[in-house]
C-alpha cells in the first residue's frame, strides 16, 4: 500500500472481528518499524504492552468505559511514556561518536532533570507521533485501527503492570474490521488551519477533500 493511500483509508474504527488473531510476526513488523519514528535526543520514551490474551483485553474495556473495541480488535497497544528515558543516556546514544555523547548527555540531563511539565511533554509528544506510525503501518498490513484516550489510566496501569515513571498515555486497538468507519464529521479548511509566515496569515485557501 503506498503511504498516500494509508495516510486517506486510516479511519478510527470501531467494530472489529473478534476472531481474528495477529500473529508474533506481525507484531515484530508493527514494532520493528515504529520504533524508528523520531524522538527528542533519540530518547526513545514510548512504552508498548501490547495485550491479546482475551481475559485482559475484558479487563481493559471495563476500564475503558465499557468501548467494545478494546476487547473485539485483535490487539489493543497500551503506549506508556518512559519518564526516567533522560536519566540513563548510554542506552540511545552507545552508537554515537565519543565527541557526541560528552556534548549530548549533560545537555540531556539540565535540560529535563527538576522540570517533571518538560518530561511529561516530551513523552506525550513522542506517543503522539509513534501512535501515529503505528496506525500508518496497521494500514500498510491490511488491519485498521482506533486510538484511544477514552480509558482509567490508573485501572489500566494496574492490569497490564506499568508503574508510575511508565504512565498510560494512549491506547491503540488494531484489527480486522467487521464495518468501515462513520463518515467523517467536518474537516476543517486550510485557511482555518494554515497560516504562512506569520499566525493569521491564510493565503492557502480551499476545502480537504474528505475521502
């Protein structure tokens, strides 16, 4: 599937076949390639737990307001942000030149240590854009998926084990779909959207094509 054609068919989905499984393989496709999205000083600070077994996937939708997706999607990724990723730099950066880690370690360091707003920002960016890759990538296997925040984040922590430096920050369910996604609601215009050079500036002009 070509990236345009992924980036126009990824609707949020919400009915899935309860049936289907994604295999081990599949799995490692889905990671392999969404951990290469960017992140602040390669800190790579996202978390996966992603949940099959069915008993668990009952448990997550009861935290998550009763959303039947949870449990019928084939698999439901719970993203966690790693706020201590800035504490140990030796992990992301051991394939940098010498020269480059010396410059970049404390500058990691002063730049998140006392500043918990700057950590937890930095890792509700970083699931942001690798939630996003993995929808892309769900597309480019023929799954469809639905992110979610619709979810107790503290229910969650507690069923699938994360602590508190790994707080849930998104869900992603991923799987066959049984019916497409309601029409979409409105998307707005360029010119509400894009200004050039300056806020407010809005000589793009013109309506986004909707399907």
């Amino acid at each position: 599937m070509e990236l345009l054609e992924a980036i126009r068919t990824r609707r949020s989905v919400k009915q899935f076949d309860p049936n289907h499984e994604i295999t081990d393989e599949e799995l490692r496709f889905l990671f392999e390639h969404a951990a290469l999205s960017p992140s602040s000083f390669n800190m790579q600070n996202w978390r996966f737990v992603a949940v099959r077994d069915k008993a668990l996937k009952e448990k997550l939708k009861e935290a998550s307001w009763g959303q039947a997706q949870v449990a019928d999607a084939s698999v439901c990724i719970v993203i966690s942000g790693d706020l201590k990723a800035h504490e140990d730099c030796s992990r992301y950066l051991r394939n940098a030149p010498p020269e480059v880690r010396e410059a970049l370690e404390p500058m990691i360091k002063g730049f998140y240590d006392g500043h918990p707003d700057r950590i937890m920002q930095e890792a509700c960016r970083s699931v942001g854009i690798v939630s996003m890759a993995i929808m892309l990538l769900a597309r480019e296997m023929d799954y469809h998926s639905c992110p979610m925040i619709g979810f107790d984040p503290r229910k969650v922590s507690e069923i699938v084990g994360l602590d508190e430096d790994h707080p849930p920050l998104m869900m992603v369910v991923i799987g066959k779909a049984l019916a497409p996604a309601r029409p979409r609601m409105g998307l707005l215009s360029l010119e509400e959207l894009v200004s050039i050079d300056r806020f407010g500036n809005h000589p793009l002009r013109g309506e986004i094509p909707e399907d």
